[in-house]
C-alpha cells in the first residue's frame, strides 16, 4: 500500500458533526470522493458490498474498538436505531 489508511476510530464518538451517516459513507466511498481523492488516500470503497454488510462493519467497529453500541443521540441523529445488548459485558 503506497499510503498508509487514516484511522478512523478514535473519531467515531469524539469528532463533533460525525455521525453513523458520516462514517457509513466513508465505508461506501474510500477515499476516492472529494475532499479525500486528492489526498492520496488509500482508503478502498467498499460499495461493492450490500448496504446490510456495511452496517454490520460499522456495528463491528463500534464493539471492537468501543465497547458496544454507539452513544443512542448518534443513532438517533441518523435515523438508525441499534439494538442494545441484552446484558452489559462491562460489569
């Protein structure tokens, strides 16, 4: 890889305005849309894959690298509604 990829997830519940919507985008497109595509961004765009699968990457990403779900005013703000865990891992 000629670059290395941004990484995204220490913004996924800190970056103000940057929401599911936001972030479900930037799976579909990469880096190869404007403002990234002149930034060398090696970031792939995963549009190949159905809408439910780049869903569940973001669900993935949000359990993996945050501990659950995303914060429910993010969920709500973008019209996707997660389902809460049925127990809490954390205690």
């Amino acid at each position: 890889m000629a670059h290395k990829p941004a990484d995204l997830t220490s913004h996924f519940h800190t970056a103000p305005g940057v929401g599911d919507g936001y972030l479900f985008w930037r799976i579909s497109e990469g880096g190869t849309v404007a403002p990234f595509k002149g930034m060398q961004s090696a970031m792939p765009s995963f549009k190949h894959l159905s809408e439910a699968d780049r869903w569940a990457i973001l669900t993935y990403v949000h359990q993996r690298f945050h501990g659950g779900f995303p914060p429910r005013h993010m969920a709500r703000e973008e019209g996707h509604d997660y389902e809460a865990p049925s127990h809490d891992h954390m205690h």
